[in-house]
C-alpha cells in the first residue's frame, strides 16, 4: 500500500479490524523498524509540540484532517487533528506518527501508532508525550460530558479571589484556611504514623453564603492542582467510569485538589458505592483533598455526610 491512500484505504475497513489492518502495513512499510500502537487519551502531541518539546511536520503526500470547533463567544477555534501522518523530531530522534479516528462503540477514539529506530524510542517518546499531557501545571481542569478541559476563564476567576474580599465569620474564614495549609504542609508527619494523607471536606449551606467563595479563594491560596468537576454524565461512558477517570488523574497530579460542586445532584444510588469506593477504598489517594459543596444535606446517603475517611470535615456557611 502507498501511503497516499494510507489512511482512506484504513477507513474502509471495519472498525474491530483498523487497528490491526495499520499496525501490520506499517510493519510491512517500515520493516527495519519499531511500530507501537495506542490509542491513548493522554497522547496529546498538539499540545506537547506547541510547548516546544518537539517538532512536528505533517506528511505532505497525505490529506491532513483537522477539526476546527467553535467554543464559545470570545474564545479561539479550537483545532484537533483528527487523521495525519506526521514527521517528529525529538530529543534527535526522527520518528513518525500516524492518527486515525474512527467510532468504538458510542465512543469517539483517536488512535496512535509511533514509528521509530527502535522500540524503546518509541515507548520513551509515548511516555514523554504522556506524561507531560496528564499533568496540570498552574491551570484548572474542568471535567464535563466525560472529558477534561482547560477552563482559562474559571482560572482568571480563581485568581482574584481571595479571603480578604470574602465575608465570613472570623473563626470559621481562619479555620478553613489553616486545615488545609497544614495538611498539604504535614506529609512527613501522616507517613510517620502510618496515617492516610489524604482529606476530604464537605461545604454546607444554603446558596449564596459563601461556599463556592470560599472554595475559589482557597484553590488560589494553596497553589495545588486542581480538578473540577461539573458532572459524571457523559454519552459514551457511564458514570462510573468517569469517576475513575477522575480519581486516576488526581492521582497522577498528586498533590491536588479535586472540586465536586453540589454533590448531591452528582451523586445517587447507581453511583453512590463506586463513589465512596474511589473516596476510601483500595487506592491511598495520598495527597488528595476533596472538597465538596451541598445546599441539600439532607439528600445525602448518610454513608456520605456522616462516614470518617470520605469528608473528615464538615465546614457549616450559616
């Protein structure tokens, strides 16, 4: 096969055997060589080529497809590469790789295929891409419809919110504050005693008394990363899957932050066990704070609102 028709030829197949069809004309293609396939979520090269970690040509005999979507008034287009075959230097390695979307299931994938010298280059460079994508660096992540997204404007929003322009009883706008300075600041003396490092807190009261204030001036005042998350819903996943999804990447940027906004409209019987699995079950969650707002107590599974370990806190806006 030459590779003008390379991925229009790959599109015809059916979709349980693309995967397969590419990787073994690649290997046909490039013999002397490592293929390693993906079809990983965190394999953002866009982003990673824009911050300058390496560089990226497109194969100029293949139709290069890209998606441009509107966002909203006042943003950019957003641009994503739905099918190319690019050329990549990096750390002097040159290495190609091949994006193809197609349908699995419901569900909408991006898949990989990394070409190099030699299999370790290629498993590096997926690494590399990887892990650089999945970390949250000084930016919030918004988790909706079972993707996660960098929110510019609730981070501008953060950034001038602060405790002194917050109105809230002294003792209670004090206490807040120091119960998370100390945890971050008390690693050391959690691994001493064998105790988890990790807290979860939960925001009480009814709307407009300060609960989502306080949350974005404590999220600019401990500098962590955070994750915010607007639901669990999406179309392609269920909902348990996305809580796993959330709690791996929390993981992954620990120490962190994770937001769950009115929880009681997040959480009910179907999702409530895999939920308070994720909160205390078998991973350590070390370096975890969650922090949780409610108008609606009285909503919650009492396994939530009442259980140590899931919110050790309970803060109380009158």
């Amino acid at each position: 096969m030459g590779i003008e028709n390379f991925i229009e030829e790959a599109l015809y197949k059916p979709n349980d055997y693309i995967a397969y069809h590419v990787g073994r004309e690649l290997a046909e293609l490039h013999a002397e060589k490592a293929v390693v396939y993906g079809d990983n979520w965190y394999f953002e090269l866009e982003s990673f080529a824009r911050a300058g970690h390496c560089s990226v040509v497109e194969q100029k005999s293949i139709f290069h497809h890209v998606k441009t979507q509107f966002e909203s008034i006042g943003k950019k287009l957003r641009e994503k590469i739905e099918n190319s075959w690019l050329n990549v230097l990096w750390q002097g390695h040159l290495i190609e790789v091949v994006l193809i979307t197609w349908y699995d299931g419901r569900l909408r994938m991006r898949h990989q295929w990394i070409v190099a010298d030699e299999r370790k280059i290629a498993e590096d460079f997926l690494r590399a891409v990887c892990e650089w994508c999945c970390e949250v660096r000084a930016e919030i992540l918004v988790y909706h419809d079972g993707i996660f997204q960098k929110d510019k404007d609730l981070l501008n929003s953060i950034k001038t919110t602060t405790f002194e322009n917050l109105i809230l009883p002294d003792s209670l706008k004090q206490q807040v504050q120091n119960d998370f300075q100390q945890f971050f600041n008390s690693r050391e003396i959690y691994e001493r005693y064998g105790i988890p490092w990790k807290r979860g807190a939960l925001f009480i009261g009814p709307p407009g008394n300060g609960k989502t204030h306080t949350l974005k001036a404590l999220i600019n005042q401990l500098e962590k990363p955070c994750l915010y998350i607007r639901s669990f819903k999406s179309e392609c996943n269920t909902e348990q899957e996305n809580m796993s999804e959330v709690f791996k990447r929390a993981r992954m940027n620990s120490p962190c932050i994770v937001v769950l906004e009115d929880l009681d409209s997040m959480v009910d019987g179907s999702n409530q066990s895999f939920l308070l699995n994720e909160l205390d079950g078998f991973h350590p969650n070390n370096g975890l704070v969650v922090l949780a707002t409610t108008n609606h107590p009285e909503k919650l599974d009492p396994a939530i609102l009442d259980r140590p370990s899931r919110f050790d806190r309970k803060y109380y806006f009158e």
